[in-house]
C-alpha cells in the first residue's frame, strides 16, 4: 500500500503540463453519485472551457440499451483533494445527445428558477446541516456498536467525546479539511444524536451553487469512507426505535429577510411553505415517514408546525433572528438523503415566486 501511495501523491506539475479531471454525475436513483476520469491537455478552472463527455446510461438506469448515450455538461469545478495539484473534480448535469435534460436531471430546472429575474434579485442563500451515518462495512451495523447489540441509550453522544462517545472521528476531520481543500464553503461539523451519526454544513451557498457544493461534499465524503471501508448511509432513519432519524436541514434567507423588517416577509414565506406542505414533503427524501414522526426532534410527517426555537417544529426561527427582527429560518422537514437541487429550489420557488 506505501508504494501505491507513492504513485498517488506524485505532483504532475513538475514533469506535465496535463491534469486530470474528474467528472462527477448523479445516478438513474436520484441519489446515487457516479464518476470517471479524463487527461485534460492543460489545468482548467472554468467549466465553460472543459469539453462535453457522455457515459453508458443503460449502466446507470438513465437510458435504454439500444440508445444508451447521455451527455456529461461540466457545471462547476473544485480542486481535487485526492490527486492534489492542478487535478479538479467537475460537477456535470444529464442530456441526451439532442440536449435535453434527461428525467434525473434535477440541476437544469433547479438553474432555472435560480436564474428567474425575481429569484436573483432575493440573492437566496443556503445552509445546508447534511446528517448522514457511518456503517461497518461487513454487518451494515452502525460503527462503534456492538455486532448485532445496542450501545447505551442516547444523551452522551451528541457532540461527545471520547472512545466510548465517538465513532469515526478521523473520516469526519478527513472530510472537513478534504472539502476547505476542495473549496467548498463547509462550515462546520459535529458528531450527532445517535452513536455513529454524524452532521457536516455547507453554506452559506447563493442559489444553485448550495446544491453543486452539497453534491461535491457528499461525493468527497464516499470517497474517504471508500478508503476506510466503512458504509456511508444516508437513510434518514437507519435505526429503528428510539434513535434520532438524519436530516438535512435547510437554512434560508432572502436579502428582503436579512434587511430591517425582515421578520414580516420571513413569517409571509413559512405561511406559503405551510399552504404547500403535502408538495414540499414528497419531494423532500425517500422514507422520510420513518424520520417525521413527531419525536426525535421531529415535526409529525402529517402537519405543518412553525416556532421560534423550537426542534419539534417544521419550520424553527431563532433566537437571534427574532430578537434582530431580520435573519433566516430553518426548514427541518428534509431528510438526510434528499436532492439539495430540488429542495433548494422549490422553497426558492414557494416563497418568492409561488402566489396562493
């Protein structure tokens, strides 16, 4: 394994003006990341100067057998923490050979909302708290558990420290610094309610770009469990009984909410996301029923709930913005595996564009 990583940690640049980029894509699932490499002749930041490149869709559920080409259309670009150097990861969306967006493409309508004339002028910023768990790789069974048994019950965990408390430290410090390499604006993590469970933030992220950097950040954080063999999980309740569930709770702001008076258009916009609570929970993650249930820091799946610093709430204002009369939200119905793209957009949608 040393002479591999020998060969891992050579710097091109100082024999090839040649990197390597990774093109990164989201799976026929609608959670499942792909991603394959090409030799680019020199270093490229821009995605608009990278080429088009396609991929075998019969092979990722996303195009029939005998008309299997989709297209790969670089979006956004990162440095790449694992190859180093001039070395970039490149975000792409879906299209068939005539251009169209395929089905699984959620980014291009996602883009459209984001580039409207009324949504840009709201500037939306994003915070994304992406909860996920790590697994043993051979038992499917939480790290740091004991095989096919319980640890004690929650309470020491959240935010703890210790052998007994915390499982997987090195993957989350792994991912936190590989993702401020990458740049990525992470903001912080934290070891979370359940043994195992832990949660990283990104943002604050302007429109589109929150869904581009969450994606990158998840796909980083596959790729160091991958090199651990440990199992990433982001089923939002991995455990059944009483252990907390994995969100991705959604902050949000529009510059109408960050200036004075603020507070009136905030309390307008959670009115809009209640009136649309039935559409914005189908779309919101798969088996997020087991999750919302009303315990566990949750709202129940069924009602629409807002208060100030409330966990049990759909929607949780804070403190601070409600003593600044101006700030953010938190939207805590999204579950751990949802699509930042659809989701992102669709409380954009509702609370700027959607009239009742």
């Amino acid at each position: 394994m040393s002479l591999i990583n020998s060969f891992i940690k050579f710097d091109l640049n100082e024999t090839t003006r040649k990197s390597i980029a990774e093109y990164l894509w989201i799976g026929g699932s609608g959670k499942d990341l792909r991603s394959k490499a090409r030799t680019l002749p020199e270093p490229v930041t821009d995605p608009a100067k990278l080429p088009l490149w396609n991929f075998d869709g019969s092979s990722t559920d996303q195009a029939p057998g005998d008309d299997s080409e989709v297209i790969l259309r670089p979006q956004a670009v990162f440095r790449d923490p694992f190859r180093g150097g001039s070395n970039i990861l490149v975000m792409c969306d879906t299209y068939t050979p005539a251009g169209d967006p395929i089905p699984t493409n959620k980014r291009f309508n996602a883009d459209k909302i984001f580039n409207h004339p009324d949504v840009a002028a709201e500037e939306p910023w994003f915070g994304i708290e992406q909860e996920y768990t790590l697994l043993q790789k051979d038992t499917r069974w939480p790290l740091g558990w004991p095989v096919g048994g319980f640890p004690g019950p929650q309470g020491p965990y959240y935010c703890g420290v210790g052998a007994d408390k915390s499982f997987g430290r090195d993957i989350v410090d792994a991912h936190y610094k590989a993702c401020l390499y990458a740049g990525i604006n992470i903001s912080g993590i934290n070891g979370e309610v359940m043994p195992a469970q832990w949660e990283f933030q990104v943002g604050p992220a302007t429109g589109i770009s929150a869904g581009d950097q969450l994606w990158v950040a998840r796909y980083i954080l596959e790729r160091i469990t991958e090199i651990a063999g440990v199992v990433l999980s982001f089923d939002p309740k991995p455990i059944p009984g009483d252990w907390n569930g994995a969100g991705a709770h959604t902050n949000y702001s529009t510059k109408s909410m960050r200036n004075d008076g603020g507070i009136n258009v905030i309390r307008k916009a959670i009115e809009k996301l209640g009136l649309r609570h039935k559409q914005h929970i189908a779309a919101y993650g798969e088996g997020n029923d087991r999750r919302l249930t009303g315990r566990h820091e949750t709202a129940d799946i069924n009602s629409f709930s807002w208060g100030v610093a409330n966990r049990g709430a759909s929607i949780r204002v804070g403190r601070d913005t409600e003593k600044a009369g101006k700030g953010y939200f938190e939207d805590r119905r999204p579950a751990s595996n949802m699509d930042p793209y659809v989701v992102t957009s669709m409380i954009a949608e509702t609370t700027i564009l959607w009239k009742p």
